[in-house]
C-alpha cells in the first residue's frame, strides 16, 4: 500500500510528516504517527486548516501545565534520569516572571497538586507551608538568563556519573545523543565558590551556573550531576532522556577500550533537529506516557502537610519560607537536593 503525505502533527500547513509519510512506509512504522492513513488510490483530502494564531502558541492552561508537568516528573523518573533527587521545572503558561516547581519530593510521586509557584527569583509567590527543593535557584537564575527556556531538568542520571567523575567530554555517539550538543560545558562550583556542600543554593552559584549554560542546552556539573533546559516541557525531557542514553553508549563504548566515535558537528546540528523537525517529539512523549501510566501514572495527590520527625524541634523542616529567601530553607537541605 502507498501513502501520500499528509500533514505532520507538528507541522500541520507543512508539506507532509518527513519521517513517516513516505510511499512504501509500512504500517508498523507508522504506529507512532497515529495520522489517518490514506492509500494510493483515494483523492488526497484537503489539507486541515492551519492552526490559528492561539493555537500555535501550544499556550496551555495552567491545569493541563500543571499536568504535563507533574507527567514530566514520573517520566524522568521512570525512565532512569532522576530518582529521589533532581527535579523539573517549567515557566509558567501565563506570566514569564515565574516557574512552576513540585514542593520537596522524589519526581516519581509528583502530583499536578505539588506545584509551588516561584519569582525569577525563586521566592515563591504565595507561602506553600511545604518543604521546597534547596537548589531551585537553578531554575530561577536560568529562567532569567534565558528569556527562550521554557523547562529546566536538574538531575543526577547514573549514566552520567563515569564523565563527571573524570570530567570527561560528552560526545553524541548517536544520532539521538545530538539534543546535548557536542561537549556541552562543565561547571565545577568550586571553581568560584571553593568548598561547599555542592548543592546549587544561593542566587549567585545559581547565576554562575546559567552563565557555563550560555547559549546551550545542557551543563554538565562536575562531581554532581547535570542540568538541561529545553524550549518546552517535552522538549526538555526528550534532551534528558537520550542525553542520558547517549551518556551510557559513550561509557560503555569506552570500556570496550577502541576510540569512540562522535558525530560530525554538522551531523550533530542536523540531528539535534530530529524531535522537532519530525513527529519524533510527541512520538517519543507518547511512548514515555504509556511506560508512566503502566507503571502507575499519575497517583492521586497526598497531604501537603509536612509530617513532623521525630526529635524534630516541632517546626516541620523547610516548611515556613517567609520571604523565600534559599538560605531560610537551610534545615533540610542535605536531604532537599
Ligand atoms: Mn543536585
């Protein structure tokens, strides 16, 4: 059976889905497209009307943000880039001078009910009474720096550790390993800031970081982990998650001991386009979907409260913010990385 072209999702007044819309596909391969498919022998249909002016702006209410974020944070986590630390971020749908963060918790049991709003300079806008994130700097100082980011991921993915630990350059090695960019910066916090815990809290180690990030989409944060910003939520995560996947090949191809080979960085450009030039964003977000709700999904919210410790002084650690200076969250840093 042959297809014609037919609008791409992500392009819907375009020429036709670059990847999937091409005569002789086979059906298996368009499982991911989910477009109606039209064999050769019917009229084409007329293309859909382009979509209005609000409609591409993919502005979302701040309930389904607040969704996809909260779906963001399971995906991260179960695909093996975040576990009881890191955390995820994005601007918020309606106003550019704040982010949406999740209150202090492991990614995986994020609700769409967890998110703290916060200024550029991560005070939150309203007193949460819960235990926040201690590095969220690095999403404000970002957010400012960056006026064209719209997600921020910090996180400390396994598959990471082996280059961080030797400072090793990131290469892509794939196709896919092009959304880090070809040896995206280090930043060591030391460097500028001599010993310190190394977690990411005051303004200023959050401003230093934005400006190793410049104009890219990923720093690599020596003896830590690494932080990825992207132009959506999806965006974000889709760089995450195969930077990460990239970050293993390139160790383990390492430890077969030949040279190991990088893209071109003219391939790396061209690649680094794939999830948008393509329908490879919304397939792979779609495919990491499925892989979260078949592992639970988005769970039903929990108590807000902070549950006291015992031998705790009675103040649940980290909840009272007040103005939502970092160094008032102090408490529970260490373990609010
Ligand atoms: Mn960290």
């Amino acid at each position: 059976m042959l297809y014609f072209y037919t609008p791409c999702p992500a392009d819907p007044a375009g020429p036709g889905c670059p990847v999937f819309d091409r005569p002789g596909v086979f059906d298996a391969a368009r499982e991911g497209c989910r477009l109606p498919i039209r064999d050769g022998n019917t009229a084409p249909e007329k293309p859909k009307k382009p979509a209005s002016p609000e409609e591409k702006s993919v502005a979302l209410s701040l309930t389904e943000a607040r969704r996809e974020l909260a779906l963001a944070n399971r995906i991260v986590a179960n695909e093996g880039v975040i576990d009881a630390f890191g955390h995820v971020s994005m601007r918020h749908p309606d106003d550019p001078g704040r982010y949406l963060l999740s209150r202090s918790r492991a990614p995986e049991l994020v609700t769409p009910d967890d998110f703290v709003e916060y200024h550029l300079d991560s005070v939150p806008v309203r007193d949460p009474g819960v235990g926040q994130y201690s590095e969220r700097v690095i999403h404000g100082e970002i957010y400012k720096a960056r006026p064209d980011v719209m997600a921020v991921c910090h996180h400390h993915a396994p598959a990471f550790m082996p280059l961080l630990a030797t400072r090793a350059d990131y290469v892509p090695v794939f196709h896919l390993g092009a959304v880090g960019g070809i040896k995206p910066p280090y930043w060591d916090q030391h460097d500028e800031f001599g010993d310190t815990n190394m977690l990411v809290v005051k303004p200023e180690e959050g401003a230093s970081l934005a400006r190793a990030l410049g104009q890219g989409w990923m720093v690599l944060m020596n003896r830590h982990g690494v932080t990825v910003a992207g132009t959506s939520v999806k965006d974000c995560i889709f760089r995450c998650v195969y930077s990460a996947m990239n970050a293993a090949y390139q160790v383990q191809a390492l430890c077969i001991g030949a040279s190991v080979a990088s893209l071109t960085p003219g391939e790396a450009q061209l690649c680094g386009r794939i999830s948008t030039a393509t329908t490879g964003l919304e397939r792979a977000w779609e495919y990491w979907s499925m892989r979260a709700t078949k592992a639970g999904g988005i769970g039903p919210a929990a108590p807000r409260a902070v549950p006291a410790r015992k031998g705790a002084t009675g103040k649940a650690a980290g909840s009272k913010v007040g103005k939502g200076s970092a160094k008032k969250t102090k408490a529970g840093a260490a373990r609010r990385r």
